[in-house]
C-alpha cells in the first residue's frame, strides 16, 4: 500500500527523496519505523483481520479484498515439493504476522510447520501478546529463532532496505545455508550503485519517515553467488510498484527473487 500510494503520486512531498551520503544524514530528517504509532495502528488493523471484521492488511492498512503473492505462494510450493516435508518459515521483519495471515488458509500444516517472523523487540512484545499461535512465533533475531527451530524457507519481503547496514546482514544470510531464500517488494535502482533516501509516509497511513535504500541489483546478489543459484526472478505483487519514483522522476523498481541453495538442492 505504501509504495503504490507513493508510485502513483508526483510531484508531491511524499514518496521517496534524496541521495544520501550517510544513514546518519537521513536519520537527521527522519521520524523511524520504531515510532509507536507505526505499532499500533498495525496491531489495531490486523487485529480486525484476526478476528474477521476485515479481510486483509498491509502497511497497516485494511482492504476488503485480498492480493495475493503469487510469486510467493508458487515458491513456497516448489520448495515444500523440494523439502519434501512440511516447511519452517522465518519471515524477516514480517510485522506482526500480516503474510501469514495473508496466506494461512494455504498454510496447512501438509505445507508449513511453522511460522516464525522475526521483528523489532517491541513488535515481538506485540505479536506474542496478540497473534502468536501453535504456528505462528515471534522472535527478536535469527538467532533467536534458530536456537528453537530449524528453518528451511526465508522470506525477506519489503524489510532489507530499511537496515542501516544491509550488506553484512545479506553476508550473514547466506552463511546460514538456508534451503531456500526469497525476496520480494524489495527495491533496486537503475544505477550502478546502492542509493540511499528519505522515505516520507503519507500521513493518512501513518505519520513517519525513514531512510530506505535502493538497491544495486548485481551486487545485491553477489553475496549469494557461491552458495546460491538464482531460480526465478519477479516483480512486486503490489500494484504500482513496477516502477519506483525518486524525486518524482522513474528511478528503480520493487521486485522479488527466489534463490536455492545449490549444495543442498543440486
């Protein structure tokens, strides 16, 4: 929702702005993701998904109609197909649970064991207060998550951009030696370099701003070339979000990219 409220919209002062030197220099602009109003509109909108007063949420926004990750869902079968066995998901910076609730009526247990997002410590207080399940679990790091269970299938879906440090933490990724790895809504530019912005939110989504990359596809990548093999490559679910604005002019574009781990799955 966020970025096709903002793909949509030029020449305005929301969206996506800059070319910054330093995370320091955009955090001096901006009012971060750990704001608590960003938590608690989130928890307000999911929590009528939870109990069925509203059919879906993203971005802390209801809709009264689903979209659906294909892309996703399609890799997420492959890979249970791959594994042959239910998978153990870990959804990196996946909110309060919004994919899962997204897909849970896809997620039986034939084809997920379990459900795991890793978060920000006060949305695990959150998500473990008022969505954790016999599925679904809240956790404050992979660590964290891997000292309770074994992961097959991660999902990084509109989250590395917004780390201060992405490349050691993709380094880090895939050390892991996960089965299998997909992005998606993931941001990359038509430069030849990382770019790095001030994202301002609409306010009638919620009142913030924070820095936010945009990608350098080649290099992105590179962190898993040894290890990986790029199966399939897409483009975001979302409307609107094939092409990304920065300054108001075409710069980038949000996509996804499903990986295999080549020593595992030859």
């Amino acid at each position: 929702m966020l970025k096709q409220l903002f793909s949509r919209r030029r020449k305005n002062r929301y969206g996506w702005f800059g070319d910054y030197t330093s995370w320091e220099k955009v955090r001096e602009k901006a009012a971060g993701y750990d704001s608590n109003v960003i938590l608690e509109r989130t928890t307000n909108a999911l929590l009528k998904v939870k109990l069925g007063e509203a059919v879906y949420e993203r971005d802390s926004v209801l809709f009264d109609k689903k979209v659906y990750p294909y892309p996703l869902m399609a890799y997420l079968s492959l890979s249970r197909n791959l594994k042959k066995q239910p998978l153990n998901i870990l959804d990196f910076g996946g909110s309060l649970g919004s994919t899962y609730y997204q897909l849970r009526e896809i997620l039986t247990p034939d084809v997920c064991a379990s459900y795991n997002v890793v978060e920000q410590e006060h949305y695990v207080t959150s998500g473990n207060a008022n969505f954790a399940n016999d599925t679904l679990k809240f956790y404050r790091s992979i660590d964290a998550c891997l000292a309770e269970k074994e992961i097959d299938f991660v999902l990084l879906s509109s989250s590395v951009q917004y780390l201060e440090q992405p490349h050691p933490f993709l380094e880090k990724l895939a050390g892991y030696n996960f089965d299998f790895i997909l992005f998606d809504r993931t941001a990359f530019n038509k430069q030849s370099f990382d770019r790095l912005t001030l994202q301002i939110v609409p306010p009638e989504i919620y009142p913030a701003s924070y820095p936010a990359w945009f990608f350098h596809e080649e290099f992105f990548l590179s962190h898993f070339s040894g290890m990986y093999k790029v199966a399939a490559e897409f483009s975001s679910y979302v409307e609107g979000e094939a092409v990304m604005y920065i300054d108001n002019k075409p710069s980038g574009a949000d996509k996804g990219f499903y990986l295999i781990n080549r020593t595992i799955h030859a």
